[in-house]
C-alpha cells in the first residue's frame, strides 16, 4: 500500500525556481531519462495538494510500455509493467495537452495509473500529455487530494516539468541518432574496403555477409541473377541452428523468387512485416517468428544483379533505416559487379593469352621438351611474352622466346606477329639468324612502336646429345645446367628487334650432352624481385642446380614457382622453354 500525503498549504515550493534550473541542468547530462525521475518526482510532490506522481510511457501503437510512481521520500520511485492494452484516445492532440480528470471517472481500460491513484486517495488527476521522439508519447499524471488542488501555478509546473522531460528525450534520441549514423558510417566504410579488398565474386559476396550479420541484422541472404534466374549464393545468421534451416546455395524456391524477383525490381529497398511474413515464400526463413524481412535490390550500372535479403528478430524499432540499406546494397552491387567485370576480362585475357602461346609442344625424336608460363599482372593486361617450337623440314627443331616491351592490345598484337612470322619463316627451312633479320625488317617497316627481343635455338640430336644452334637478338642469355651440377650462361648478345634497320645476327655452336638441359626464359624469370631488394637472376644458378634430374616438364614449372615464391615486387610475366636430349636426365 503507499503511503498517501495529505494535501499541505496551498503556497507552492519557495525554491521552485532554483529546483527547476537545476533539472534542466541534469537533463543536459542524464545518459537516460528515467535518471530525471527521483528528482522531478520529488519536485511535483513538494507542491500543495501532490498524493502520488505518476509518469507512463507510451509506444507508437498507444500501448503503455511502463508506469513509474512516486510518492516521496523515503520511497523511491517504482516501477510498474505495461498492460499492453492499447489506449489511443489519450494520445496528446499537440506537443502538451493538459487535462484534468475527476479519478472516479477514470475508466481502468484506458488508465493504467488508476490503480496508483486510488491507492493515494487521489480525487482529482492532473494530466499532462506530450509527444517524444519518433512516434512514442508520454503522460504525467499528479494524483490531487481535491479539484482546487489544481491551481494555474501547478498546472504551469507540470507543464515545465514534462518540457524538461520530452526535450531531455530528445537530446538522448538526437545523441543515439548521431551514434548510431556514425556506427553505420563505420560499417559502410568497413564494407567499401572489405568488399573491395577483392575480385573474387565469391569471396566479394562472403564479405557482404560478413558484415552484415550481426552489425545489421540476425541473418542475411544473397541472391544473384544468373541466366534470367535468381540464386541464392550466400547465407549467414547468427544462430547456427537458424543458419542450418536457411535455403542452402543454389537454386531458390519459386514462391520465393517470385517476391524476390518482384522486390529487385523495384529502385529501393522493400520492407516486409506482419501477416506476409506468415505466407508460404517465408516459410523457409522463419516465417512468422521474424519481426520483419527487407529486400534490396543489387542494381549497378543499370543492370539488376540480385537482391540481398536480411532478417530481422528484433522488434522493427532497432532496424536500419532504409537509405542505409539502400547505400549498403549500392556497394555491395558495385562491389558484385566489378568482381564480375573483372572475372570476365580475366577470362578474356587468358584465352587471348592461350592463342598466343603453342596449345601443346610437338613431340619430336630425341628431344625432351618443357614449358611454362605464369601471368603474373595484377592489373590483367595481357603480356608481351611467347615461346614455340617449331620442328624444321630438314629434322632439326627450332626453339623459340620472346618478349615484346610492354603490355596490352598493342604488346598482344605485336606479340602474335612476331611468333607466327618467325613460325612460319623456321617451318619452311630459314635459318635463325636470316628468319630474325626478316622479323627485324617486317617491324621496322611496320612502324611497330614498341621493341621487342627474341632467342632461337635450333636442337639437332647428335650422338647421345644434342647439337644446339643459337641467335640473341636482344634477349637474356641462355642458361645450361649440366649434368655435373654446373650452371653455365650462354652470352652471345645480339641488337633487339624492331630498333634497327640494318642488322645482321651471328649464330653460335655449342652443344648438350647426356643429362645436360637447356633454358630459355624471358626477363619475368631473373627480374623478379624480392621484398629486400635481390633479383632472382642473383639465385638462379644455385636454384637451377637444385632441380637437377628432374624431366623438362617438371624442371619448367618448378623454376618458375621457384621464382614466384621468391618475389615480393614486380608484376611481370615468365615464360620458359626447357630442352633436354630424350632420356638424358642425370
């Protein structure tokens, strides 16, 4: 039972002024509003004729969420649980309505203070209602000992009080406002540079999800347009059971993709709640049990990409808002899309990049024949570098590698000139150093911008080895590793290709042994860099060594990610081209 207060004389409180000032004060610093309540309570009992003081808070569907109550020292205020009915006839008309109420008249449907008023003796209520941020609103409530309890100096009280309160409301929701749009601001940020940190679609998509689930909602789905058709490619929630009975990837369910379908269409995000969430599409996500459900169209550059759902289980207040869904799925889009672009010119690349070089190497008598080639460019041109081997009419295979300055369309078209002129010239029988002279003039009459430099080996078998006749035009010395172990460098340097017009190239003889091999590469090789600043041309005879015994193929990819692994710098492309007399690896 509380304690009830007979009304004292009618003067009003001589520090009322000072009392009030010092309210406001706290309200400028209270972290919540309900830090206002001891002491704004205790203010409107000191006024003649205050039983009880009882401030209640409402929702945006006129449902009392508490009551809180008060009536003096030593008590302190109390707290009393919402009833949950909804009571919109008390809904304040303007920002502060005062009205007074005879407490017999008080119906206990629309009250939920009656109970409060009657346990102080209360005969007259005196009711200020006031709007709060959003659409939430507030009552307070003096419970009076009589009608003339409610003089014009209370009734301007009151109405001072509950303006301290409602603008302490919203400063505290202007604050949260200000937190949360930073909080979102971050995530934004975070999501630019995690979703941008790489090309891979799947991998863009895997960060999306990531980010969002828990920062934005409990679960989080994906669904790209694939050939005119929606799939679901990601899926997170923060409860492991709920994430096990999501859609798995793959094709989604046709009532579904009809919604989904019908919300990627739209220009902004669709929010869904209440009864829909209970139909059949929904079923699979969690159907009735969601607060709601927001779609997002993925739109980037025109093009309809997906959607991206999310699923909240927490009450529709704490929800973003929808510009920043909107701005999210933007990202997330662009992000989508750029992955997407750069898939498809990766794939452009390599097939542009496999016409340039050989499908496979011939297989020719006596002769073991490697190859490998890395691309290496992070920005995806394609690369200047070839090799090829061509078997000559008069038994002899010609070896060839090559590298044209530069990168892209230019370096490509370049590239696959100087492969099939040179081809072409070493097929019908033209010595190297005649069919590099005649690839020389072709670019210089061509008016080619860029250079280019080039070696041509022609193996012959001999005995138990290999007859070997080379020109450099230009290019990195060909490197042997014999079958003792040794690393030799054959330097016979010649002018590069496309400078000069009238140069003549030297051929040189030297020959491979039983178990010796031979190596031509191009600059990728020796000038990849480590992070400490050493080039890969100061290792090479010590790692070529290291892969003695091993067969063409294999010693041509391994020294390749030999050279890989040991750069921390520098982007170019690496080709090498191994020959070995047949079946004589040491």
């Amino acid at each position: 039972m509380l304690r009830v207060r007979r009304a004292p004389p009618a003067d009003p409180p001589a520090d009322w002024a000072d009392a009030v000032h010092r309210l406001w004060r706290r309200a400028a610093e209270a972290e919540d509003v309900t830090d206002l309540a001891t002491e704004l309570y205790d203010l409107l009992l000191a006024w003649p004729g205050v039983l009880v003081v009882a401030g209640t808070r409402y929702d945006e569907r006129d449902r009392p969420r508490y009551t809180r109550s008060g009536t003096g020292a030593p008590e302190r205020p109390k707290v009393h649980a919402g009833s949950g009915r909804r009571v919109p006839e008390r809904r304040p008309a303007r920002a502060f309505q005062l009205v007074r109420h005879d407490v017999a008249d008080l119906a206990e449907d629309a009250w939920p203070e009656l109970p409060l008023l009657r346990d102080a003796a209360a005969r007259t209520a005196l009711e200020c209602r006031f709007a709060l941020p959003g659409d939430d609103w507030g009552t307070l409530t003096l419970g009076l000992a009589s009608r003339s309890a409610a003089t014009d100096g209370l009734r301007r009280a009151l109405r001072q009080i509950a303006e301290i309160v409602a603008a302490c409301a919203r400063r505290l929701a202007a604050d949260r406002a200000d937190e949360l749009r930073s909080a979102r601001d971050a995530i934004l940020a975070e999501a630019s540079l995690q979703m941008g940190a790489s090309l891979d679609i799947t991998e863009t998509l895997r960060h999306v999800s990531r980010i969002a689930v828990p920062a934005v909602a409990e679960g989080c789905l994906i669904h790209l347009r694939t050939d005119g058709e929606l799939s679901c490619v990601a899926v997170a929630h923060v409860d492991a059971r709920r994430r096990s009975a999501l859609p798995a990837p793959g094709p989604v369910d046709p009532a579904l993709g009809r919604v989904l379908a019908a919300a990627g269409r739209r220009t902004g995000t669709s929010r869904l709640e209440g009864p829909v969430l209970a139909t059949a599409p929904f079923d699979a996500l969690g159907g009735g049990a969601l607060a709601a459900v927001t779609v997002t169209p993925l739109r980037a550059r025109g093009r309809a990409l997906g959607t991206v759902t999310f699923l909240y289980g927490t009450a529709a207040g704490a929800m973003p808002d929808i510009a920043f869904l909107d701005d999210l799925g933007h990202r997330a889009a662009l992000a989508i899309d750029n992955a997407s672009l750069y898939e498809q010119r990766r794939r452009h690349v390599i097939s542009l990049q496999e016409h340039l070089l050989p499908p496979s190497l011939p297989d020719v008598p006596g002769v073991a024949l490697g190859a490998c080639y890395r691309v290496a460019d992070p920005g995806l041109e394609v690369g200047g570098d070839f090799y090829d081997a061509v078997p000559g009419p008069a038994g002899g295979t010609s070896l060839m590698v090559g590298d044209v300055c530069g990168r892209g369309a230019q370096a490509a078209a370049m590239t696959g000139l100087a492969r099939h002129t040179l081809r072409t010239l070493l097929e019908d029988g033209a010595p190297a150093e005649a069919a590099l002279s005649r690839l020389n003039r072709s670019l210089i009459n061509a008016a080619a911008s860029r250079f280019m430099t080039a070696v041509v080996a022609s193996v012959t078998p001999d005995g138990d080895g290999l007859a070997v006749r080379h020109v450099n035009a230009g290019h990195p010395a060909p490197v042997v590793l014999r079958a003792d172990g040794t690393v030799e460098f054959w330097h016979d340097p010649g002018v590069l290709l496309g400078v000069l017009d009238d140069v003549t190239y030297e051929p040189a003889a030297r020959r491979l042994g039983p178990g010796d091999t031979l190596v031509l590469y191009t600059d990728g090789l020796t000038e990849a860099r480590a992070t400490g600043g050493g080039f890969f041309e100061a290792v090479l005879p010590e790692r070529l060594a290291a892969l003695a015994g091993l067969d063409a193929a294999t010693l041509a990819a391994r020294l390749v990610e030999d050279a890989v692994a040991f750069r921390g710098e520098g982007s170019d492309d690496i080709a090498v081209l191994v020959a070995q007399p047949a079946g004589g690896r040491g």
